[in-house]
C-alpha cells in the first residue's frame, strides 16, 4: 500500500505532491524593517535566478524563547506592517507570520511558476 502525496498551499504556492520544490526562509524573529527587508530581497533575487517559488517566513511574536526576559519581537501592531513592506517590495514574494497562524494575509497575485 503506497502512502498519497500530501500537499500545503501558501497563498498561491503549493508545497509537495509534485509541485516544484518552493523555499520557505527568513529570519527566525522579525528584528527591525532592515533586518527583515534585505534578507527578503537577497533571497528573492536567488529563487527568481532559479524559478524557484519563495515564501518569506518571520515571525513577529516569538513565544517560545529560552528566557523570558529575551526579545520576542516587534509585535502584532508592527510585525504585519514589516511583512507588508516585504510583499511591497516584490509581490512575487508570500509572506508568513510564522507563529500566527492566519494572521499574515499577504497573498501573491502571481503563481507559482510553470511547471
């Protein structure tokens, strides 16, 4: 008995069952606008070079910390702004709050490419 291929979409990317292998990276907590918005612009340029589907992950409340005095980030009125800034830049680029689940809407108009 074979196991089916499951599959995710992330906007309008799919992720298994075939589909073309997609990057999902970012910066493990959301820092500041420039901490977020350079790493989102190298690695786009790199997933474009490749045709490879990108999905920007950050988060903007980091609970699970080792200590509870370390940063968490810049917050739920702030975070969605910055990730904002990251789909702004290029709407190609799916962002994801990382912890949130559903709180990052930011849905790329454009496909994943063409298989």
């Amino acid at each position: 008995m074979g196991m089916s291929a499951k599959t995710a979409q992330i906007g309008r990317i799919e992720i298994g069952g075939g589909a073309p292998l997609a990057l999902i990276a970012g910066p493990c907590v959301i820092e500041s606008e420039a901490h977020t918005l350079k790493p989102a612009e190298s690695i786009r340029g790199i997933c474009a070079a490749l045709k490879m589907p990108f999905v920007f992950k950050a988060s903007f409340d980091k609970a699970n910390r080792s200590s509870i005095h370390s940063f968490r980030g810049p917050g739920l009125k702030e975070g969605p702004r910055i990730l904002g800034l990251v789909q702004e830049v290029d709407s190609t680029v799916h962002t994801q709050s990382g912890h949130f689940v559903g709180t990052a809407a930011y849905a790329s108009p454009e496909g994943p490419p063409a298989r």
